[in-house]
C-alpha cells in the first residue's frame, strides 16, 4: 500500500545526505561563502583600497570563497567585528591586537607579522616635528601641541605614553598644551605638516620604508620638511589575526595562502608595502606577551587619571 508520509520521509532524508556530500566535497568554503578581512586605519580609505585590494583578490582565489575588504573607522570597530565574528580575519597593531585578544577572551589569534626589507621583524614608535623646529628632544615640547594618533595603537599611543612615562611625564596632558588624537598616521603627520601639532607619533621601519615616506611617495608631504626627535626600541611586528571560530581547514589555508604570497602573488604581495618587505613570518601569541605587559601599564595610566 502506497504510504506518502514514508516516502516524503525518505525523500527528506536523501535530500539532508545530498546535502551533507555536497558540504563534505566543497568542504569549509560552503560554510563560509564570505570571509571579510578588515583593516586598521593607518591611510585614507582610497590608499587602503590601492593597497589591499589585488591582496584580497589573491586571497579569494586561492581560499575558493569570496574575501571581501572592510576598510575601518577606527581600531576599536575591528575589535568589535571579531568579536561579533563578524570579521574573520584583520590586521592589527601589537597593542591593538592585544585588546582584541582581552576582549574575546582569546578568539583572536596571530598567525604571521611582516618580514622587513633588512630581515627583521618588528618597527619603531617615532616622534616627528617640522624640520624648522627647534626641538631636539621631546623634553624640549613643553607647552606645545601633541598629535597621537588612536587610542588602541601602539607606536601612536601606548608606546609613547610608556616613553613619556620613563621621562617623568606621567600627566601628557599637563606637559603638553594640548594633546589630541589624530585618528590615523596619515591624519597626525598632516597635523604636523599643516601646525595643527607642534609633534606626532607615527610607525617606522627604516629610512625607506614609513608612514612619513609613503606619504612623500604619493606626493601627500616632503619628507624632508619633518625631522625625528625620538625612535622608541622595537616593537615586536604587526600581525594579522583570525578568529578561533573559523574551521582548522580553514586556519590552515588562510596561512598558507599568505606564507606564499611573495611567490604566487608578488605583485599583490609587494603593493601591500610599496616592495619593502621580504615576506611573511609566523607568529604566535606567545610573541605578544611584552605588549601584554604595555598593555597593563596603558590600562592603569587610564584608570589613575579617572
């Protein structure tokens, strides 16, 4: 006798087993048709574009799903977009990805920093003024303006407010006439430029290769018409983290993909930092646990001055 709820029964269940040998032959990438890889602030949107773009393109054709870019206002959004898992994967400063790190409760993971054009890796916190300043030295800024450049960055916030510190500057803010965060490197450097700040914190790797000379490169400011007053010691790379939450297959191909970039994408690889670094290095948390510490000297600056 023809029973149509066993059949309908049956047809359900070849249809969840269809289901489920489509999923294991597409394997991960049916789960995520999208992984949205976001970006810290540290130029204009349209540089970031420029920069990133043939990267994610390279991306999404070795990972087999669509990588899409997600330009941020600030750090503070792509810590709140991986914690949401909104945002799979990011490239952070030290210190900020330290905070995502806090605030997840350790969904955020490191996976590879940047090898620079000399081998090393890591880059410096630097402190620039107009070259027509007579400044030598940060004692020397007393009253003056101060451009940082975001709460959560590390050579534009926590590690000169550590700097200050060791030079009894424990209070910027009564030190300095005015102190006022720039919300991007790009943004303090014009600050400078343009006397809206008599100085400004910014990132450096070497003499050719800086927020400062970026912005010469593209005709933006002179590098010439700045000087260094200060260069902290090094800090350990900025590295680009994914959340925990992805699959392991996943993890591992994201990895993969970006240790042989230099060598199946150059010409997307070199335009991430004008051809100035090397290659990828593999990195762990355990690399972060100085900034771990600066992190904890931040947070207590902030909670004493409350």
């Amino acid at each position: 006798m023809f029973n149509r709820r066993k059949v309908l029964a049956g047809l359900a269940g070849l249809a969840l087993a269809a289901t489920a040998v489509q999923a294991q032959t597409q394997g991960w990438q049916s789960r995520y048709p999208e992984l949205v890889f976001a970006v810290i602030p540290a130029e204009n949107a349209s540089g970031v574009t420029e920069r990133y773009g043939p990267f994610v393109e390279y991306l999404s054709r070795e990972l087999g799903t669509k990588v899409t870019l997600r330009i941020a206002n600030d750090y503070a959004a792509v810590i709140e977009g991986q914690r949401a898992g909104q945002i799979h994967l990011a490239y952070y400063g030290p210190a900020s990805y330290v905070r995502a790190r806090t605030v997840t409760n350790g969904v955020v993971d490191p996976f590879v920093t940047s090898i620079n054009s000399d081998g090393s890796i890591g880059y410096y916190s630097v402190l620039y003024v107009r070259a027509d300043n007579p400044a030598t030295k940060i004692e020397d800024l007393r009253g003056k303006n101060l451009c940082l450049v975001d709460p959560n960055s590390t050579s534009g916030n926590n590690v000169p407010r550590f700097a200050l510190s060791k030079l009894g500057i424990a209070n910027p803010d009564q030190f300095f006439a005015r102190v006022v965060y720039a919300g991007s490197h790009e943004n303090a450097v014009t600050a400078v430029q343009q006397g809206t700040c008599d100085a400004a914190f910014n990132w450096w790797n070497s003499e050719t290769d800086s927020n400062l000379s970026r912005m010469a490169n593209k005709n933006m400011v002179r590098a010439e018409d700045f000087k260094m007053i200060f260069k902290s010691d090094l800090i350990a790379g900025s590295p680009y983290a994914f959340i925990t939450t992805l699959p392991e297959e996943a993890r591992a191909a994201i990895v993969k993909a970006f240790m042989e970039a230099p060598a199946r994408a150059k010409a997307a690889f070199d335009r991430l930092s004008d051809g100035k670094d090397l290659g990828f290095h593999a990195v762990t948390h355990r690399d972060y646990e100085p900034i771990v510490e600066l992190q904890k000297f931040v947070d207590q600056m902030r909670r004493a001055r409350t």
